[in-house]
C-alpha cells in the first residue's frame, strides 16, 4: 500500500483519436440524411 498513483498517467485511458470519431459521426449522420433526402426526391418524382 505504500504505492501511490498518479491520476495524471491515465492508465486506463485508450489512445483515441477524439477529432476523428466526431467527424465519422458527422458524416455518417449526413449520409443517412442524405439517403433519406434521395429517397424522397425518388418517391416524389415518380409521384409527379
């Protein structure tokens, strides 16, 4: 018990790029967008 941690080493921390997991959301999230966009433009023109 006489060692003691340091809550800085992050040891537990997985090296993750944080900047680049937001930007595969933001594009997932405008491709599903988009799909549902084209889909409606589809449904529309082949309405009339």
């Amino acid at each position: 018990m006489s060692q003691t941690r340091n809550p800085e080493q992050h040891i537990n921390e997985e090296p993750r790029n944080d900047f680049m997991d937001l930007m595969i959301g933001f594009g997932g999230f405008f491709g599903v967008l988009f799909l549902i966009f084209l889909v409606g433009v589809v449904i529309k023109l082949m309405i009339g």
